[in-house]
C-alpha cells in the first residue's frame, strides 16, 4: 500500500487529534531529554542521530486516533504483501524458498544432490529443467545435462549414426561408410573418442554396464571427461642432459624435469549449448596429430597463443604457430629424433604427448632464454595450482603481505632465505605476516638448508599467490620452528629436491628441528600445509619415477604442536609420540605399498608415530602410529612385508576406523562398515601409482562400489572423495531418465 489510512481520514478529524496530541505527554522522561539533547546540539548529528531525532519529533505529534490507524495500516501491510507474495509464488523466478518444490513436482522434477556448481541452486535447476522441456529428447539437451550436472567435459554420441549398415537406396546416407577413411588422420586419433565416426559392427551388451561403448541402434553414449587441465602460466622448462652435460635446445615443459603429457582447457560451448561438442570443447590430452593439424590455422589456432592451452616465449617474443613444428622427439637424452637444424624455417619443435620441446641452435655466442605456458591434466584441485585459493589465504591485510618474484627486485631481500628473515622480523611488530611469491617460475635454492624461525606469539605464511603455482628445488632442508604461541602456513607451493640433494645431505623435505636458531627449544605449535606438494620420492627422474623411493618428506623431532596437511601431496611422515598429525583430503605417499608411509622417528624405539587423524585421504604404504585418532573414508594401500599389518595402532582402545578400505589383519580400534583387503575381495584400482601423472591414485570408474561408493556419503573413499564423483555420476543417470526419449538407451563412458 502507498498511502496511509490516516491521510484518508477528513482533515477536522486529523486537526483535533493534532490539537489532543499537544496537550498530552506522548515521550517517556528518557525519550524527552534525548529529544532535547539532539535538537540543542551544537555539533552536525549523525545518520543514525537525524533519524532518532525524526522519529522522536513524530512520536511527540502523534495523536491517538493516528496512532490506532498506524496500527491498522501495519496489518493491511502484511495483507498486500502476502497478496503479492501470493502472485510471485506463481513463477520460478521470484516465489518464495519453500515453494520451489512444490513447482518442481508439478513439472515432475527430480532432486538431484546438486554437486557440480551449475546445478547447486535448486531455483535455478527446476526453471532450467523449464527450459529444457522444450528441447526433451534431443541429443543436445542430454549432453547440456551431462556437462552441467557432472561439471566434466561431455560430449552426447547417437550410436545409430556410425553403425556400418546396408545402404537403403531410397534414402541413401552418403556419409555413412562400412569402412573407415584411411586418407585422414582422425579415424585413428580418435578411434575410441567419442568424437570417432569410424564405422561400428552392432555390440548387443548392455550398455549401462561399465565398459567401452555399446554401439546399437537404441543406445546413446555419454561421453565424459573427468580428468581437468590446469595451467601453467610463464614456467621454466627443464633443459634436458644427459652423460655429458646440458643438452643444448632441448627442453621439457614441466618444471620437474620429467616427460608429461601436455592437456589442452576445454572451450566453452556457452550457457546453452546449440551445437554439438567437438575435441575443443572438452579437457584431453593433446595428440600429437590434433595440435599439428590446430598451428596450421595459424591466428586461427584454438590451442596455440597467449592465454590459450599452450605458448612458447623465446628471448622475450611470443613465437607464431607458423614458427613451431609438431613432431616426435622421443629418444633418449642426447639423441632425441628430429630435432629442428640450423637453417630450418622453425624455430621450435614440440611434443605434446611426451611434453617435449627442442629449439633451433642458435647463432654462436648467442644464448636462448624459453618460458612456456601449458596445461597438464589432474583429477582435481588437490596439491597446489593455478586454481582459486584465496579463501585459504589467512593474512589478507596488504601491508602484512610481501612479495617475491624473480623478475622484480625488492630493496629489503635479494634471495628466498633473505626474503623469509625479514618477513619474520616484521612479524614481531605486526603479529600477521605472508610472504608471497608472484609467479609459477622455478626458484632453485642453493645448498643448505632454508631456516624458517617464527616468532613468538606470531603467525607466518608463505604462499603462492592466486593464480600461481611456483616450484621450490631445494638443496637442503627446509628447518621449520617457532616459539609458543606461534604458527607456520604453506600455501601452494611444489616443494622438490635438487638432483644433488640426497638422504646423506638432508634428512627430509621439510624438519622441525629440536632446537631453534636462537638455540632455544623448538615449540611451534603449528604447522598448516595447504594446496602443498611435496614430492613423493623428493623428485623425478625424465621417466617419473621418484629419486629417493623412501626418503621422508616430512621428519619431526620437535614434540609440541600439531601438524596439518590438507588438500596437499606429500612422502612419508616420521613423527614422535607427543605431536598430533592431521591429514584431510590428502596424499600420503610412500612410492611403494611396502614402504613405511608413517612411523616415528627412526631408531626412537617409542613404537608407532604420532596421533593420526585420516579425514578422506589416500596412503601408499605402511603406517604404524601410536593412536588411530579417525580414520574416516580413507583408503590405506599397504603390504605387510615381514610386519604384522600394513596398519597398527599401538592403542586399540581408543580412536576409530570407519568407512575406509584397510591392508589385511590391520591392527586398529573400533571399526565400523570399513572393507578389509582379502583374496579375491574387493579393492581399489588405480588408474596410477606414480605421483606426475595426469590420473594419479585416481579410482578406476569399474572400482566395486563397496570401495567407490562406500564413504558415509555414499561418494568414493580416498583423496578424491571431495570431488563427490559418484553422487555426480547419480546426479546424471537421474537426469538422464527424465530426457531420454522412450525405447532408448544410455550408458556413461569416461574418456579420462
């Protein structure tokens, strides 16, 4: 209602309640002397001041009919508005929360868990499922679904379209061959894609069960691309060598010096999706065929240029796809094939499947300076990246937060060790303090170790910042200590070892040592990893496989505090009995089942290793620990070897397993619905063990769902359970039910 009821009334009426308002004492004592406070003050009132003063003054003029009327009005206020409500509650758009599923049941939509963003808002979902009434049996709509409903690259494959069949010559398909075309590249790239047009036999087999593609005239495949492409914006690549040295040119992409296949990001097909996905429009590996065929369009090239999939920087000048040859260079180092000579019109050969690239010898007493940019392929957002991690940052003050980079010099420090001496002296004054590094360049320390001493009562972080995912080779341990009261953040950063860093130089990646600098006891209460890797096996030799097979990543000799490590990759962990150790949504990872992933201190002879806590997380090798605090959606991939169990816990009475996969005759407290490794039962299968991977300790979609459906959700247990990728996969065939025309069929296949 826009009037009031009062203005209504005729004005005699209003006069002479004005009249019986002045005569009569409306304010309490209080309300009077603020009244004549605020209207005899000398200085400018406030917002808050002017209002009080207005409402007061119209409280002191108000009559008793005005005030009985007010009182009518506010009821006939609630009346409109519940008129009005009454009215919006007839659309998607604007009816009230609890109305939304009663409009969804009438246009019988389903609930769905809702984990991918594109489908977390109920609201949102019933007035897309609107839309999508209008295009209901179309293979587009399935494959927006599958796309927004997983979150994952998809691609929706009718299987009538390539069954080789017999020609009908009344309706003749001239794209339809029995045979494939063998003049092109692409029926062999992508003959098991889901972008393959290579002719098919019929496959009678259902085609909801797990497998490769059924291909029959009812069946439609939905494609998916689980595996995601991260970037790498401005690396340093790895100068390959070999017996005799550095081998001059030739380089790999990735900032550990291993072969890895490159990825290409997925190109969005928009909101809605109109036409039919190709290879573009989904994260995959990038072929060697696929990304020759892509630099022949030149300016036009869908992977190739700055801010796309990949990009070469020599000397400072972005190259041009016509500057680039793809070719094969394997071999091994020092005699890798077809590397680019002088005189050539290249200037760089690439390899995307071996993340290979090789650039033309330059004129003498000339030197190259080559930055990269590229995507590789993982399964989530899990041991730093390039991916968003503001909301972890705990110092968000931008005077408590100092930079480092390579390229812009700063006057207070010259190096990293430099860099984290004086963030520590800034935090005794402003109690917060990070140390920022600015770029996804290498920082290759030099011997010995990095000392990182936090003051009392303080909190220091050091980080990567968003958008970046810097590399550390270290060349000596990084020693970690504080005083009480203090704590220590790390926050993105990839952590390694030189190639001359060895267990006899360093005892582990990272230490708390017993003592500090200051010689005083080491008493950090906290230590926190976040989005943190540090590498498995220290590092990786050209074939990725880890140096230091055993080496501790993480070694604790002092006895105070917690350490905790979520969302991160690391190696081994020995800890003493009097920390606690926390891992949520990690990595813990001995190289080999049959390695000691967690242990105390060697030669401590105290028994297990710290207090352990396993919140969805994924350990290869043994762990011995004092206390099994939780294990919960775990998976502990371990083999005896001589030991009792992969898993003791020298306190059984206290503590929990549950909903975790566990090494056979485990030794642990209470558990509850955990499935026990036995012959010919269950369990986990990997698609990889090794740590570099783009399908790293990543579950096999034919896992037993006693294992990929098994945590307390019903998600999957091990590192990877926050990805949910079962209740995605629920999500979909729910979806997939409600769209599918009549007498067909559909069945997922994962591609990644």
């Amino acid at each position: 209602m826009s009037f009031s009821l009062f203005d209504l009334v005729p004005a005699i009426y209003r006069l002479r309640d004005g009249q019986l308002a002045a005569t009569m004492q409306l304010l309490t004592p209080a309300e009077q002397t603020k009244l004549t406070s605020l209207q005899t003050s000398s200085t400018p009132l406030t917002t808050e001041e002017q209002a009080l003063l207005a409402a007061l003054i119209a409280k002191s003029t108000r009559g008793p009919l005005q005030s009985l009327l007010m009182v009518i009005d506010e009821q006939l206020q609630y009346f409109s508005a519940d008129l009005d409500q009454l009215y919006n509650d007839q659309f998607i758009e604007t009816c009230a929360p609890w109305v939304i599923p009663y409009i969804g049941e009438l246009i019988g939509f389903q609930p769905i868990k809702g984990i991918a963003p594109a489908v977390d808002d109920p609201r949102s979902e019933v007035g897309n499922t609107i839309a999508l009434r209008r295009r209901k049996g179309t293979v587009l709509a399935l494959e927006q679904l599958a796309r927004d409903v997983t979150g994952w690259g998809a691609h929706a494959n009718e299987f009538f379209l390539t069954l080789g069949t017999t020609q009908y010559v009344k309706c003749v398909r001239l794209h339809n061959y029995y045979a494939p075309d063998v003049r092109s590249w692409k029926p062999r790239a992508f003959a098991n894609s889901g972008f393959s047009k290579m002719p098919r036999t019929v496959d009678v087999h259902n085609p909801a069960s797990p497998g490769l593609p059924r291909y029959n005239l009812p069946n439609i495949g939905i494609f998916l691309w689980s595996l995601q492409a991260f970037s790498v914006t401005g690396g340093n690549p790895v100068q390959a060598s070999d017996s005799s040295g550095l081998v001059p040119g030739c380089y790999r992409f990735t900032s550990l010096g291993y072969d890895m296949p490159l990825f290409h990001a997925a190109i969005s097909q928009g909101e809605q999706i109109m036409i039919a996905a190709t290879e573009i429009n989904v994260p995959d590996f990038l072929t060697r065929p696929e990304l020759c065929a892509d630099m022949r369009k030149g300016a036009g090239s869908s992977y190739y240029g700055s801010g796309a999939s990949l990009s070469l920087v020599l000397n400072g000048q972005l190259l041009n796809p016509y500057q680039i040859q793809v070719c094969d260079l394997s071999g091994d180092d020092g005699s890798w094939n077809n590397l680019p000579a002088a005189g050539t019109l290249y200037e760089a050969a690439i390899d995307p499947e071996l993340g290979r690239v090789a650039l033309v010898p330059p004129p003498a007493g000339q030197s190259q300076s080559l930055t990269v940019s590229y995507n590789y392929g993982f399964n989530g957002a899990l041991g730093g990246g390039e991916y968003e991690r503001e909301d972890t940052f705990q110092v968000t003050d931008t005077d408590a937060v100092f930079q480092y980079s390579l390229t812009v010099a700063n006057p207070n420090y010259s190096n990293l060790q430099d860099a984290l001496t004086y963030v520590a002296l800034q935090a005794e004054t402003l109690g917060k303090v990070a140390l920022e590094i600015q770029s996804s360049e290498t920082y290759t320390l030099p011997a010995g170790p990095l000392v990182v001493d936090v003051p009392d009562g303080t909190l220091m972080e050091i980080r990567a910042a968003d958008g970046a995912r810097p590399t550390i080779i270290l060349d000596g341990e990084i020693q970690a200590s504080g005083g009480p009261l203090s704590t220590l953040i790390i926050n993105g950063l990839l952590i390694s070892a030189a190639s001359t860093m060895t267990p006899g130089s360093a005892e582990a990646l990272l230490t708390l040592p017993a003592k500090r600098p200051n010689t005083k006891v080491n008493k950090l209460p906290t230590l926190e990893i976040l989005h943190t890797t540090l590498v498995p096996g220290w590092t990786l030799d050209t074939h990725g496989n880890p140096t230091q097979k055993d080496a501790p990543a993480i070694v604790a000799h002092s006895s105070v505090g917690e350490i905790s490590i979520e969302l991160s990759i690391v190696g081994p962990i020995r800890a003493p009995e009097l920390l606690t150790v926390t891992l949520d949504s990690s990595i813990l990872d001995a190289t080999y089942s049959k390695f000691i992933a967690y242990d105390a201190l060697a030669g401590s002879g105290t028994g297990g290793g710290a207090p352990l806590t396993l919140t969805g997380c994924t350990v290869v090798g043994k762990v011995h620990a004092q206390e099994l605090v939780l294990v919960s959606n775990s998976v502990i991939w371990a083999e005896a070897a001589g030991a009792l169990s992969g898993l003791i816990a020298d306190r059984q009475q206290a503590g929990c397993v549950r909903f975790s996969f566990i090494p056979v005759n485990a030794i642990t407290p209470k558990q509850f619905q955990c499935v026990e490794q036995s012959l010919a039962g269950p369990a986990p299968i990997f698609m990889s063990y090794r740590y570099g991977q783009p399908d790293y300790l990543k579950l096999i979609a034919s896992t037993p769902d006693k294992i990929r459906r098994g945590a307390d959700d019903e998600g999957e247990m091990g590192a990877f359970h926050f990805l949910l990728a079962p209740l995605r996969e629920q999500d979909l065939e729910i979806r997939l039910e409600e769209f599918t025309p009549v007498g067909l069929n559909t069945g997922l296949v994962y591609q990644t």
